[in-house]
C-alpha cells in the first residue's frame, strides 16, 4: 500500500521575520529612558482566508535574552494623500510608504536582543562615549537652486562620516535634527543627483538616512532630536512614522495641516545618562527667525514647554544638564562677507521672558545644536551655558565665521564671550565622560577620517578648549 503524503512540518522560518525583509532596526531611547526596538519591514502578511487579520501579522519576531515575541505595529504602510508642503504643488508629490513600521519596549536590563538575526544595541547604565552629530541629509531644494551631489561620498559624506564614527565604538548616538533633505527632484542635467528619490516617502528617508546611517544605528541606541527639516509641512510624516519616541497617533502624524498646531511641537523630555548627567530632549523643528509677541501662540507653547525644562534641569544629583536642540540659541550663525547673525531670536524672546538674560533655567549647563553647518564650541565669561553647534554631519556646509571674531559680536544681549572655537569640515563629536572622580564631559570634534580637530574639557556650565578661534582640517 502507497503511504500517503504526510503533512510537512511548518517552516522553521517566521514569514515575518525574514531577514531580507527588514529595511531597518535600531533602538531608541524616549521619555523616563524607555528603549524602544524599531524595525522597518517590506513584508506585509497575506489576509487570513477567514477571521480577522492580526495587525500585527506584518511585523518580526523580537528576541530578547532568548524569548521570541511579536513586535507591535506602529503604522502600516500605505500612501498619504498630498498635503500642502513647504514647496510649492509642482513640486511635491504624495508620501509614500510602502513599509510598515515595528516598535516594541525593551525591558530594562535587557542582556540580548535581536530581530531576523540582527543584533540590536542595547544602552547601557553609564554611558562612556556619546556619538553627536546633525544636519545629516544630502540637499535637493529647488527653491534654493541647491542639488547636492548625493552620489559623490565627498561632496555629501555621511555614508563614511557614520562608519568612521561606528568604529569610535560609542555607547549612545546623539542626532540634533535634520535627517531628511532631498525635498524636490534632481534636475537630469546635474550628474551629481541625477536620480536621487524626492519628496517625502520612504525612499528618500531610505537614502538620506537609514542606509547610509546603518553602521551608527547598528552599533548603539540613538537619542533623536527633530530639526526644521522635520516640520509638518516637510518630512514630518517620515519624523512620526519612523523616528519621534511616543506612541503614533493620527492627529500627530502631520498627515493632515489642520493639526500642523499640535503636530509642530512635540513635548520635551529628559534622558538620564548614567548617574550625575542627563540630555533634555526639545523640539524647535517650526521656530521662525524673529523674536515671537507674547500673544502669539507659538510664544505660548514654547513658554510652557520651557517651563517643563525648568522643572527637569532641577532634578537632584545631577551635575551635567545637557539642553539639547536643533536651532542654536546663544552661538553664531555665519554670513558670507558681513558679521555673523546672533542666536535664534525666537527662542531667545521666550526664554528672556521667563529667565531675563539668563536664558536658560537654573541647573542647564551645557546647550548642544545643529542647524547651522558647522562646529561651534563657545565658553561664557558670563554665567551662560557652554554652547557647542555639531551641524557639519554632511549636509553643504556654513562658511568659516571671521576669526578673530569681530569685537563686539554677541549671540544674544546679555551675554559675554570668553572664547571660540570653531571650523567649517565637515565631521562629528564624541562626548567622553571624564574620568573620576572630576565630573563633566570631554567634547571632541573629529573630520570625517576620523581626525582630532579639537578635545573642549566641560566643568560645568564652563568648556576650557585646547584651541581657539578658527581650526583648519
Ligand atoms: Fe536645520
């Protein structure tokens, strides 16, 4: 008698969890120092032939210390109809985002981690070596005749920049905002970005940051920023589906513009790094350039939000509070042939009115931003915060600010100048903690090969820097 074919077992494979498909995984870290696993998966499971299908039927497996568990769906892929974007409707085109998108909480303590047999970083309780960098993303912007040569690893480096900066071994990443920048299409005759993705979907997020950042993401858990770049109007919608730290929601996703008033302004939070230090997290990505009126509504959202900073930079035991955002407030913004512009004015109007020229809250001791492309370490005479911009991660860079500096020249009333330093190469910082038993950090900012340009020593609010004034490469 024939035997008859036995049933085969199930494959050992998860569909889901199929290496080829995950696009990306990596580990942030949010509010009250949650890590959460991310992962971005082109797998979308079959329907269930009866029953209802289970929303997290796309997602991979994670493992962590040996137990297998099934990542929530953060939002599913799909194509977001055009909204009104910061170019005009010629130039923009509908989001799409054919991934979806996997999170789950890490316990604390976590040992192990992983996801279609890609290890994930995990934080670690005192972190040594902080990875700063921003302004990442390779321009495309029409209205400022700006096209980048994305293909050209010179011209726009931050593919080399991330690996260069993964073989420092950090334990924690810091990006002050700008991931995304190919806004507009390549014109055919530019050779250096012909073909490059455009607009705001997953392709360009793809290739302005989670390819080229892959070594960095693989190699330590990241603390995000959100830069202008990432405002609603922009590459909002790629900020909450893959990057922001709370949970997805629709009236946040800047999907739609009428709740561009909510969407615009996530709230500030704190991440402690080990004992005695911790950043706090702030989102500026729509601040304007002029100083805000008291009754304009901005002003009020931003006051309340400092108000929250306040309370989180008077947290018992710390000696280092790092304020971090991506508009810098008392450093330089550089002007080609005249004096270089002042801090954010509109920060700077909020903040007087709650600390005068103090700015910043008691207890903040350091301020850490991008936006301007260049590196800027700033220490005060006055009792301000030392002030560094890391903004030269590989978007076209700033010039060089004049050196010496012309007299006079403050980045807000109020304040005095001790000393700057500052270069315009393109690079990233590596914060080292200081060994015990002094107390603060070491701010180093290195070239894309990995060059030492200058090592600044924190005592508190004060940055003694081995150089001064302009550093050449
Ligand atoms: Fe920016």
């Amino acid at each position: 008698m024939a035997t008859q074919p036995q049933p085969q077992p199930q494959p050992l494979g998860d569909a889901a969890s199929v290496s080829a498909n995950i696009q990306s995984a990596w580990v942030v870290l949010g509010e009250d120092n949650q890590a959460i696993a991310r992962a971005i998966t082109s797998y979308s499971a079959p329907l269930p032939a009866s029953g209802s299908a289970d929303p997290n039927a796309s997602c991979p497996l994670l493992t962590v210390d040996g137990k297998a568990s099934r990542m929530t769906l953060r939002v599913a892929a799909g194509t977001v109809p055009l909204r009104t974007t910061a170019s005009a409707p010629a130039d923009s085109k509908p989001s799409s985002f054919p991934v979806n998108v996997c999170e789950a909480k890490l316990p604390a303590g976590a040992a192990t981690a992983s996801v279609a047999g890609q290890k994930l970083p995990l934080p670690k309780a005192e972190p040594q070596r902080i990875l700063v960098l921003a302004d990442t993303g390779c321009r495309l912007k029409k209205a400022d005749n700006a096209y980048q040569p994305c293909s050209d690893g010179t011209a726009w480096p931050f593919a080399a920049l991330a690996t260069t900066a993964a073989g420092f071994n950090p334990d924690l990443v810091l990006h002050i905002g700008d991931y995304h920048y190919r806004e507009n299409a390549c014109p055919d005759d530019i050779a250096g970005c012909k073909g490059s993705p455009w607009g705001y979907g997953w392709d360009t997020w793809q290739a302005d940051l989670f390819k080229p950042a892959a070594p960095l993401l693989a190699k330590a858990p990241w603390i995000m920023v959100r830069g202008n770049h990432e405002e609603c109007a922009r590459a909002g919608q790629g900020w909450y589906r893959f990057l922001d730290t709370r949970p997805y929601a629709s009236a946040t996703s800047c999907d739609n513009p009428a709740d561009d008033n909510t969407a615009n302004y996530s709230e500030p939070y704190a991440v402690t790094l080990g004992s005695e230090s911790q950043v706090i997290v702030f989102d500026t990505a729509k601040v304007g350039k002029a100083a805000l009126k008291t009754t304009d509504a901005q002003f009020q959202v931003y006051r309340k939000q400092l108000q929250s900073v306040a309370a989180m930079a008077g947290k018992t035991g710390m000696s280092t509070t790092i304020f971090t955002n991506h508009h810098p407030i008392l450093a330089f913004a550089p002007v080609a042939g005249a004096n270089p512009a002042p801090g954010n004015l509109a920060m700077q109007s909020v903040m007087t009115d709650l600390n005068g020229t103090a700015y910043y809250p008691t207890g903040v001791q350091v301020a850490l931003h991008g936006h301007v492309h260049d590196f800027q370490a700033i220490n005060f005479a006055s009792t301000h915060p030392a002030t560094i911009v890391s903004g030269n991660g590989g978007d076209n860079l700033d010039v060089a600010l004049p050196d010496p500096l012309p007299a006079g020249i403050l980045p807000a009333p109020g304040t005095t100048l001790d000393k700057i330093t500052h270069h315009s190469s393109f690079g990233f910082m590596l914060m080292e903690r200081r060994a015990s038993p002094a107390k603060g950090w070491l701010f180093k900012s290195y070239t894309v090969a990995g060059k030492l340009l200058t090592t600044c020593t924190q005592t508190g609010s004060s940055l003694a820097c081995d150089k001064s004034g302009f550093v050449a490469p």
